[in-house]
C-alpha cells in the first residue's frame, strides 16, 4: 500500500519581543532614548521559518506590548494561511502588520528556494552607502564622534533640541570636523516655519544636502509656496500610498519606512508611485536589528539617500548581521533574511 500523501503543515504563528540597549542614549527632538524595543514576528510552515521584526514604539514599552497583544491575536488568521495581499485589508499600515508582511517574504523566500528580491523583481542587491547617526548633543561631542566614524562619508544630524542657534552650532562643529562628508539634518518635526526660514539658508551655506520633516505632521501646508535652498523630505508626514498626495509639492523627497508603510509590500509600491509623482526616495529605519535592516536594503537599492544604521547604536544584533565596513552596509544573508 502507498502512504498517503502528507497532509500540508498549518501555518504557525510566534511573537516575542526584545529590549535591546543601545550603545549610547539617543535623543531626537521630542525624546532621549536608551533602549530598541523591538517585536519579532515569525511564521513557521512546511519547515521553513519566516521572520520579520519591526519596532511598535520607540519609547513605550506598554506600546510594544499591546502591539504584541494584537499581533498574537491574527494566529488564527495566519493559520488560516494568511497572505501579504490580505495583510493589506487585515491590518492598517504600521509596526505590527509590517512584522507580519516581511515574515511573509522570508517565508516565501525559503520555500520557493528563490530570493526576495527575485520574487519582488529586483535587480541582485549590492553594498550600498548608509548615513550614520549622531544623536542630539553638545556640538563639541557631535564633532568628535563625526571624527571617530571616519570611514563613514555621510552622516545625519539630529536637529531641533534647544534653539536654532545651537542648532546651527551643532552642524558647524560636525562640518568643521568633517569637510568631506555629505550632510542631512533631521528635525524630527522640531520647527516652526520661521525657524525653517531662518535655518534653510544656513544650513545650505554649510553644504547640506536634505533637511529632514522640519515641521510637524501636519502642520505643513505652508512649505507649498515655499522655496528651500536645501531640499526638503518629509518623513512623518508620509505614511504609505494613502498619504501621498499630501507631500506632492512640498517635498522633494519622502523618507520611506517599513514600520510606517506596515512592510515591504507597501514600501515598493510606495516607491513606485513616488517616483512616478516626481518625488526622490530616501530610505530610513528605526533603532532596530538587521533584521529590521535586511527588508529596507532591498528597497534601498533604488534610493538616492539612505539611512539603515540601527544595528550600529545598539548593544548587540542578530547573527549573521548585516555587514557594516566602510560606511557601506551590504546585502544580507539568507540565513538573516530573504
């Protein structure tokens, strides 16, 4: 008698998460941080695994945990053999469907024996240049650690603390230390309108390339009749497809993130449209682990500012890691993710 044929394995759900310090505090405009509080979502099936891990809240963990209440709450629906295009109607873009969608993808990945990038019809990622950092700090600080990341040929300036002219100090050090580097500013939403005025030109004065969301979410239909010296990309202030239209005309480029886009499903068509509406891409992260990083280097391959350096302010990463040398951060493993 012949066996009978295996019955498919059910797709399985399991969630954790991951209070990951980081090497130093972080602050921004609106907080100071110590700790990556990451969630990892993975997807067991026909013996293969999928991850994906995405970052709820970067300071909350009563946040994170609820986001871990809700994602634990679809086991059903994943055992049910959910699929990224149902994602789409499921979950509202953010974190937690984001987890979700690149787990899909490395799952996809694994079974079919073919690569993310292949399946999302991309050219074979290669090593590309990503900013580093520096957080909100005195201007001598920011200057020395400038100096210290010497092989890095492009950092980003966390803006909006304490006045612009501190402000413009902090940039003045990290240039006076740093003359060869490309420079982006990132006021995480810090600025007023009149401070936007004031600070554009002098910060185009210190040759940098992009200034970061410089007004509130929002609060910026002000910057369509605006002329920046330096361009401008909007990052909070564009969400996923839906928010788009809003930014068409006051930026020049968006800040794609897979924790806003709720995975890389929606960032690559994201992308698509973007392009299509004018608008250049920079692709950013939060404090996460490579294997937070791997999905967004897939999309950054059509980047023109990028910004995936999490796993170089926190305490440890996943293993394998994606490969920092140089200011360069390279394709990730299969073994990590895709």
């Amino acid at each position: 008698m012949t066996a009978p044929p295996a019955r498919p394995e059910t797709p399985s759900l399991h969630v954790f998460a991951e209070n990951i310090p980081l090497r130093e505090p972080f602050r921004i405009s609106r907080v100071e941080f110590h700790h990556s509080q990451v969630m990892v979502a993975e997807i067991a099936a026909g013996g293969h695994v999928g991850r994906g891990e995405c970052e709820p809240h970067e300071s909350d963990p009563l946040l994170r945990d609820r986001a871990m209440m809700a994602l634990w709450a679809l086991s059903n629906r994943v055992a049910e053999g959910v699929n990224r295009t149902d994602l789409a109607a499921l979950l509202p873009a953010g974190p937690i469907r984001n987890a979700l969608d690149c787990a899909l993808w490395d799952l996809e990945a694994k079974q079919s024996g073919r690569t993310a990038a292949s399946i999302a019809g991309v050219a074979v990622p290669i090593a590309l240049p990503t900013v580093f950092t520096l957080g909100i700090d005195a201007p001598a600080a920011m200057a020395e650690k400038a100096r210290r990341m010497a092989a890095w040929t492009r950092l980003k300036i966390k803006l909006g603390g304490d006045g612009t002219a501190r402000d413009l100090d902090r940039v003045a050090a990290v240039r006076g230390a740093r003359p060869d580097v490309e420079l982006i500013v990132d006021a995480n939403g810090g600025w007023t309108m009149a401070v936007l005025q004031h600070m554009a030109p002098a910060l185009a004065g210190l040759g940098v390339a992009l200034i970061e969301q410089p007004l509130p979410p929002g609060q910026d239909a002000s910057l369509a009749d605006y002329g920046s010296p330096v361009p401008l990309c909007a990052d909070e202030s564009c969400l996923d497809r839906r928010s788009l239209p809003a930014v068409i005309g006051r930026y020049a480029y968006i800040n794609i993130k897979l924790d806003k886009t709720g995975g890389l499903t929606e960032a690559l068509a994201l992308a698509d449209a973007a392009e299509a509406a004018g608008l250049g891409i920079m692709v950013g992260c939060m404090t996460g682990t490579s294997l937070a990083m791997a999905p967004a280097h897939l999309l950054a391959q059509r980047a023109r500012f990028i910004d995936l350096d999490g796993p170089l302010l926190i305490a440890w990463d996943r293993s394998p890691g994606m490969r920092y040398e140089d200011g360069m951060v390279y394709p990730p493993q299969s073994a990590l993710w895709g």
